[in-house]
C-alpha cells in the first residue's frame, strides 16, 4: 500500500496565553498544500514495525510519528491469536516536506499512518477512535484526519472541517532553516504576547473561504511570527524583501521557517515563484492548495 501524505500551512494563527499544562490555546485555519510525503506499507517481521527513511537524519525508530502511529494503531489490535503472531510492518518514507519548516510533515505522516495501518491491518478503529489516537501523538496530528481544510482550536486537537480557500494556489518560500516550535513559544511567552482569545470574537471562516486572494491575504495572521523573527532575524529580512518583490503580504506557517502567499491562479504563482526564486537564497514553489490526495487509501 502507498500513500501520500501532503504539508499544511497555517492561513491564519491565534495563539492564547499558555495553559496549566503548558501548551497554548490555538484559533487557527489550517489547510493542506501540493507537497508530499509518500509512506510504503508492506508485511514486515512478526512483532516488528521497522521503518527506512531516505533521509538519514531523521530518527528511523519510536521518536518517528510515523512509527509511533503504527504502534499506536497495533496496541489496539485484539490481542493474536495462538500460533498466529502479532502482524509486522515495513514503511518506507521517501520524505519531501522539510522538517521544523511549519509545515507539519511529520504529523501529516502520522495521521496517513494511523489511516493507512488501520487499513493495513482491517483494525477498524473508528473515527473517533483515530482522532483521539492522533491528538496523543501530537497538536497537529488531528487536522490531517480532516483535511484538506479546517479550523482548529484548543492545543490544535479540537478540529471542524470548513470549505476550501478560494485561492487555487500557495507560493511557498522554504529557507532552509531548522525552527525548534517549543523555542518559538518560550519566546512568545517572554514577550508576553499572549492573548485571551476567549475575548476575542471569531472571524467569519465560512465567509472568508469566498474571498479571493486580494481580499483574503490582508485578514491573514501569525502571531508566532514575532518570535521567530525575534529568534532568527534573518527570517524577518526574508519576509520584507519577498513582500516588496512580489507586492503583497507574505505570511509564515505555524512556527516557521516556511513563508507563503496565496494567488487565486495557478500559473500566476508559477511565474512569481520563477522570479522570486532567482532574487531570494530560499527554495520557492508554487504549489496546488487543498489539493485531491490520490494514492492507495480511498478518502
Ligand atoms: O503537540 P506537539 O508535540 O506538536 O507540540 C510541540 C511543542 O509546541 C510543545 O512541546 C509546546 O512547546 C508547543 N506547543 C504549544 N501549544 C500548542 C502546540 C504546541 O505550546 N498548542
């Protein structure tokens, strides 16, 4: 079985004062974008779940999502019976969306997994079984088992599907740089940034889903981009001279690294990411946003 497993960007990013437990509370509009991961699942070793990732610098054994969710998936397999072992695993990962980019490639491996081994292995966990499994493995987890579009809030667990943005493509700006998230929320909370979202009235999502991108870039916000920009002010350059290239504004996902914009057209983002690439040292692409996933897992 293979399947894919696309990135995600943070449209939009509200982010509270830190709870007793020490995450934060979220409001965000969280979407997936044209960029992939691809996981390969075939029978394995009795007991064992091993995985080989061409990237030999990410962790190949539990500290992997990926792993972790297909372990996940098995401690809820009734238990074997005689003589016929506990099923095993081989994944293959062949990763494309960069890692500490914002991006939300691990977790997105993760909620494909929890997906596909319950496939894999006919456990029929329901849906609401694999939506408390992925909100264990992490706050991002739980948007990928209602992609493409939707609008997170607690820590991120709490998830409600809204209609697709209406721009048809994302520019992404991916400069290479590792941002560590808790780092960026320890400086969040040093600036005192928090706010009491509580208080704060909610924006019309299912309204905004009508506007183009004209209309819809200036609504978008990060809150987590002042730290990051305070921890790697290189970043916050990066922003400026893209926005004053391209003439409109360009936002970062999640914690960073990655910077976007949105166009309502496909070739016009195609053309600008052409010319921003060869003015910015960054990769830069345009890429489909809520794109159809097509692999081995029917949706
Ligand atoms: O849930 P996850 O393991 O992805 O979170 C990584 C880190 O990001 C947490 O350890 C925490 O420092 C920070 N975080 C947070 N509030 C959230 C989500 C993440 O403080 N809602």
């Amino acid at each position: 079985m293979r399947v894919l497993a696309p990135a995600k960007l943070n449209l939009f990013l509200r982010v509270g004062r830190p709870r007793e437990d020490g995450f934060h509370p979220l409001l965000s509009w969280m979407c997936t974008v044209a960029l992939f991961d691809s996981l390969s699942l075939t029978p394995g070793r009795a007991g064992q779940i091993d995985l080989s990732c061409d990237r030999p610098d990410l962790p190949a054994d539990f500290r992997n999502l990926a792993v972790r969710a297909a372990l996940a998936v098995g401690g809820e397999l009734a238990p074997p019976r005689e003589g016929s072992g506990r099923a095993g695993l081989r994944i293959g990962l062949a990763k494309r969306i960069p890692a500490g980019a914002g991006l939300g490639g691990g977790s997105s491996d993760a909620a494909r997994m929890l997906e596909a081994t319950n496939a894999f292995w006919q456990a029929g966990l329901s849906r609401s079984k694999l939506a408390e499994l992925a909100a264990g493995l992490g706050s991002d987890v739980p948007f990928f088992l209602h992609r493409p579009s939707a609008i997170c809030r607690g820590r991120g667990e709490l998830v409600a599907a809204v209609g697709r943005p209406r721009p048809e493509a994302a520019l992404l700006i991916l400069p290479g740089r590792h941002m560590p998230t808790p780092a960026v929320y320890r400086r969040f909370d040093e600036m005192r940034l928090g706010r009491d979202l509580e208080a704060e009235s909610e924006p019309d999502f299912a309204e905004w889903t009508r506007l183009d991108a004209g209309r819809l870039l200036p609504r978008l916000v990060n809150d987590l981009e002042a730290p990051a920009f305070d921890i790697d002010p290189q970043l916050g350059v990066l922003r400026a001279d893209a926005e004053q290239s391209l003439g409109r504004s360009v936002r970062m996902s999640g914690s960073g690294s990655s910077l976007f914009t949105l166009y309502d057209r496909m070739e016009a983002a195609a053309e600008a990411a052409g010319e921003l690439g060869r003015r910015v040292s960054a990769e830069v692409m345009a890429v489909q946003l809520a794109p159809q996933v097509e692999d081995d897992l029917p949706d």
